[in-house]
C-alpha cells in the first residue's frame, strides 16, 4: 500500500464544484440562443426572415469570439509574462481592445428599413 501523507492538502480542493458552476454558467448563456424562437416570434411582422435572424447570428459569433478569446488570448498572455515577467503589455492590449470595442460599439447605426410600399 502506497504511504499517505498527513496533513498535504490537494491544490484542487472543490475543484468539481467550480466546474459544476462554470458549466451551468456556460449552459445559460446557450440557453439564450435556444429562447430564440420564442423572442423571435414577438418581433414586429414587418421585419423579414433575414431582419429575424441578425441578432441570432450576431449572438452566435460573440459567444464563438468569446470562447476562442478566452482560449488563446490567456495563452498569449502567459507567453507574453513568460518573455517580460510582466503582465503589463497584456493589460495594455486588453484596455486597447476594449477601446476598439467600444468605439465600433458607438459607431454602429440602427438599420433603416423601407417602408413596404417603397420594400415592393
């Protein structure tokens, strides 16, 4: 039998739970887009098929943009403390990156619809 040791805790003390609850949290941010259909059906009926489904695709490519973010950017970050013992330049690009966000975010104007008689 292989010999305990007393008193070593596990550096992944309750680690299941944190997985527990970054799934669930994971799951209701899909659950989101599953709703979907029900949202869709209280849009205004002026709106198109095509009008019905951009918010449903803008949704899909932020949580794709969101996942591979937090995969390679924390990987990058990593390998960019490894080369200058700092995170700083890594902070510096997160606040970039947020600045860019933002300003596309203003930026950005409603979509202009025709009225039906002029659509036809």
């Amino acid at each position: 039998m292989p010999a305990q040791i007393h008193g070593a805790e596990s550096p992944h003390k309750n680690i299941g739970w944190r997985v527990v609850f970054a799934g669930v949290g994971i799951n209701l941010a899909l659950g989101i887009l599953y709703t979907w259909s029900v949202i869709a059906a209280g849009l205004p009926e002026k709106w198109t098929q095509s009008d019905k489904s951009w918010p449903y695709a803008v949704a899909c490519l932020v949580f794709t943009a969101w996942g591979v973010g937090g995969f390679m950017l924390a990987k990058l970050a990593g390998w960019v403390y490894d080369a200058t013992n700092s995170f700083n330049f890594a902070y510096y690009c997160s606040a970039a990156l947020l600045v860019v966000a933002a300003a596309m975010t203003f930026a950005l104007k409603p979509p202009h619809h025709l009225p039906a008689e002029q659509a036809a």
